[in-house]
C-alpha cells in the first residue's frame, strides 16, 4: 500500500517543507506533550517522536500517539539499539493499527551517549536493514519472515544522513543503500557549516539521489556555546565550527546566547534554503519546541 500521509503527499508536491522535533519527557504526564503541541501545531507538516533519545523517556509510539490527537502529524521514530527485528516489526504493527503513517528508521545513539551506559544494546539488524524490512511490509504486506499481515499497512519510510561524515565516496554509498533499500524521505544532522554541506548535497544531487527522496536538512538553535562545545565533544555527528562557538560566547550571559543560537540558526536556514537539491529543513529544536515558531518565521 502507498502511504497517504500529510508529509507523504506534500512531498510529492513542489512546496519547501518543514518538519520538527519533539523529545518525549521521562514522565507521563498528558500535559508536557500538550504545552509543546501549541508550538508544534501551525508550521511543521510532520514532527519527529524521538525514540529515548537522551535517555529513558516516553516511547516514540505512545508520544505519537499523543500528538496525532492534538491533532499534528508525528513521525514515529525507531532505533534498532534497543529492539530486536521481532520487537521492532510488532511495534511498527501497533504503530500502523493506531493511525501512525509515517516512520523514521535509525540505528541510534550508543547506550553509553546518552545517560544508560549499563544498558545492553541489541542491534539485531540495522538501520539500512530496518528500511527494507518496513519496505517489505509496504509492498508486499509480509513481514520478514514471509508471514502475511493481516490488515492495511502502509508507512511513509524516513532515514538520516551525516553530511558531514568522511571519506565523502562511502558517505555517498551509504546514503545510496538507504534509499535503495526504500527510503523516501532524508533527514540530516544538524548543519551548522554551509560550505561543507552545499558540497556533500552538490555530490548527492551529482549522483541523482535528490531525484529519488527528498532532502531536508537538519537545523539547530544552540543554547549556548557550552552546549555547543559539549555537543562537539560528545557527539561525533556534530560538526560546530569554532566560529560559531566563539560567537555564542562572546553573546554574552545564557539569555544573550540563547538568543544568538537562534539567530544563527535562523542564518543558517537562509543560506541554504535555495540549495539546487534542497526540499526542506528539519527543526532539531533539542528539546525546546518554543523555538521553533521563531524558526519557521525565519524560512519566509
């Protein structure tokens, strides 16, 4: 079955696209996803439900559920760190049983990144593996196994990219083997150098990737520049220049660098908002969904 989500067909379509996060709270409380709905409800055609992303918090799938009753778009998001492929196909099963149209399949950050360092990982399969895998159950309405799905499945395929990941050939490949494997949809890390970035897309639209999915290119407000160095320090997909370190500190106290992250940020999505290749940018709000009404302002 096709997907026939609000993102699904808006891709199909010539518009910029915008697409936000929201990180689910360790809690259970009804009101955290209802206060950053009022943020997330105008702008965004679809927001990303992360999947215990900074540590344990409420499933991606109960969140997106949340949100799809305040009425905006989710985008449920899988790791494969956590869940073997049985887990991992009986989820996307209740996902599509409960209204959800579109997924966001990554293989995660290492448990000891973020907060649960005792945790066992799983990585039954990968990322790339996962995309094939909600493929299969698109098209031919099988799981892995061969077994039929009872019932009308259909989900609208995500994945992420590094544009910023070396040597640029295997780079490429990678990206290659995702969309080979169905993706339709590309999400990328935070960009923070422009430069570097308009020659990873020059090499995708080369290669006529951009003919295939569509490309929306992650976009980050930073704090503050010991968040930015933190990021840096921690996470190897964050590529921060020094420039933009120096200048968050030089802003001054938190609220001054606050404040400077997001005019950064909104620079940022200037700049490459008319990139040949480029359909729409990813809001990684990282938590602060109050930003990203600041943001979307920014793309008119």
């Amino acid at each position: 079955m096709k997907p026939d989500s609000r993102l699904a067909k808006k891709i199909q379509g010539n518009d910029f696209i915008i697409t936000a996060e929201y990180l689910p709270r360790s809690g259970t409380a009804a009101s955290s996803i209802e206060a950053c709905a009022g943020f997330l409800h105008d702008g965004p055609i679809a927001v990303n439900v992360a999947d215990n992303h900074y540590g344990v918090a409420m499933s991606s799938l109960a969140a997106s559920v949340g949100l799809d009753r305040s009425g905006i778009e989710p985008v449920y998001q899988v790791v494969t760190r956590d869940r073997n492929r049985i887990a991992l196909q009986s989820d996307l099963l209740g996902a599509a049983f409960l209204g959800i149209k579109n997924v966001l399949c990554l293989s995660g950050y290492h448990q000891t990144l973020m907060g649960c360092p005792d945790s066992a990982n799983v990585f039954d399969i990968d990322s790339i593996q996962l995309i094939a895998a909600v493929k299969k159950m698109n098209d031919e309405g099988l799981l892995l196994d061969g077994t039929k799905i009872d019932g009308p499945f259909a989900m609208l395929i995500g994945a992420a990219a590094n544009p910023f990941l070396m040597p640029l050939e295997l780079n490429i490949i990678r990206l290659k083997k995702k969309v080979k494997a169905g993706a339709d949809f590309i999400q990328t890390q935070a960009v923070f150098d422009v430069e570097a970035f308009k020659q990873w897309l020059d090499a995708v639209r080369s290669e006529r990737i951009t003919e295939k999915v569509a490309i929306l290119a992650g976009v980050m407000p930073l704090a503050s520049a010991a968040e930015a160095k933190k990021l840096k320090e921690t996470y190897t997909d964050f590529i921060i220049p020094d420039e933009v370190i120096t200048r968050l500190d030089k802003a001054g106290n938190e609220e001054a660098q606050k404040k400077e992250g997001v005019a950064i940020c909104a620079e940022i999505i200037k700049k490459i908002k008319g990139v040949p290749g480029l359909r729409g940018i990813h809001i990684l709000s990282g938590g602060n969904e109050a930003v990203v009404p600041q943001l979307i302002s920014a793309t008119a």
